[in-house]
C-alpha cells in the first residue's frame, strides 16, 4: 500500500512539470499589443534621461546609454545637454528632447549663504 502511494505521488510529481509548460504565460502581453502591426511606421527613439558630467556625460537614447561620439540610428551622438541630445547624421543635425517636458533642467548656481 505505502509503495502504491509513493508511485502516484512521484507520479504526480513528475507530471506537474509537463503540464506547467502548456499553460500561458500570466506575465506577457496579449498578441494585440506584443507585436506591431503590419506596415506600422517604428516611434523614433526617445531620450529619458540625461547625467552631464563634462566629457563623461551621458543619456538613456534607444534603449541604451550613449555618450558623444556614439553611433545611434540616424547618425552619432555630437552634444549631451541637460534636457537634450544632438545627432548628427547624413540629414543633418537633429535635437532630441527628453520623453518628460515636466523635467526642467537644475540651475548649477548655488543659492546665497546666509
């Protein structure tokens, strides 16, 4: 009897695994919004953040971080500012700006002491 117990509970043990792997997954989007319709025109990559730092600033373009002199889509990165990148491309210079119009660049000055 104890042995008949143990076989169904290995059984059931072994088999849970099999039938997790056929259940959708409860964390991805649906079809309707996971991929982009056909002839869809992809958005322009957008700036989310930028760190100046003198020669070592750097931005949130695209998905990655870039630094001047960095090839993105559309040409290379040329300038680094507090609420905009500059690339350079074969069209020409273009500015991007932050995804967040509400974010205003910090004055660098200080307040007076008192």
């Amino acid at each position: 009897m104890a042995a008949r117990m143990m076989l169904c509970a290995v059984a059931v043990l072994l088999a849970s695994p099999l039938t997790a792997a056929s259940l959708p997954d409860p964390t991805a989007l649906p079809n309707s919004l996971s991929s982009a319709p056909a002839g869809a025109v992809p958005e322009e990559a957008g700036l989310a953040w930028v760190r100046v730092d003198g020669p070592r600033s750097i931005a949130w373009y695209g998905g990655t971080t870039v630094k001047v002199g960095d090839s993105v889509v559309g040409g290379r990165v040329v300038a680094i500012r507090e609420d905009h990148i500059v690339i350079s491309g074969k069209d020409g210079r273009r500015t991007v700006y932050l995804l967040d119009r509400s974010i205003a660049p910090q004055s660098r000055t200080r307040p007076p002491a008192r």
